[in-house]
C-alpha cells in the first residue's frame, strides 16, 4: 500500500519536472528571441528575464536596486556588511 503509493507519487513528481522543463525551455526560446542579452547576464535565467521583461513598463520604473528587488520578490546583494543586518527591502525581513 506504502510502496505503491510512493510510487505513484514519483511518477507524478517525474511527469510535473517533465513539464517543468518544457516550460522553461519555451521561456529560454522566447527571451531568447526577444532580449538575448538578459540571459547573457550573471545569475538571470529563464524565468527571472521573463519576468522582468512582462513586468517591466517604462523607464524609471525600477529607480533602484531595492525597488526591482521588491519586483522581483527577492533582496539586492550587500555592497559591504553592516554591522546590524537591515532589510535591504522595507517591508521585508531578512531570512
């Protein structure tokens, strides 16, 4: 009952990551054609250029690190380290 049951369930993981794959891959073609130069960039793949570039509307719109940070859901790299470790976005915790 346990085993089938796992089984099943890596069966499904295996088919989703199939899929998973398919989608980036398509992602990676798509930028690809429209702005190859993102994912020329050090730590920009497929989905995080996809993103940016459907999010992206005007220029200005990203007026710092923090705020296409805040976009992209995540936090800017620290220049230097700080004595007290600050949110590098308001409103968001470190960790």
């Amino acid at each position: 009952m346990l085993t089938t049951s796992l089984a099943q369930l890596a069966g499904v993981v295996r088919l989703l990551d199939g899929h998973l794959a398919a989608n980036k891959a398509q992602l990676a073609a798509l930028v690809e054609s429209w702005m190859p130069e993102l994912l020329a960039e050090f730590g920009v793949g497929p989905v995080a250029a996809a993103q940016l570039l459907v999010s992206w509307s005007h220029p200005g719109r990203c007026r710092s690190a923090a705020a296409f940070a805040m976009l992209a859901g995540t936090t800017p790299l620290q220049a230097a380290p700080t004595p007290h470790p600050q949110p590098a976005v308001p409103g968001r915790r470190p960790g």
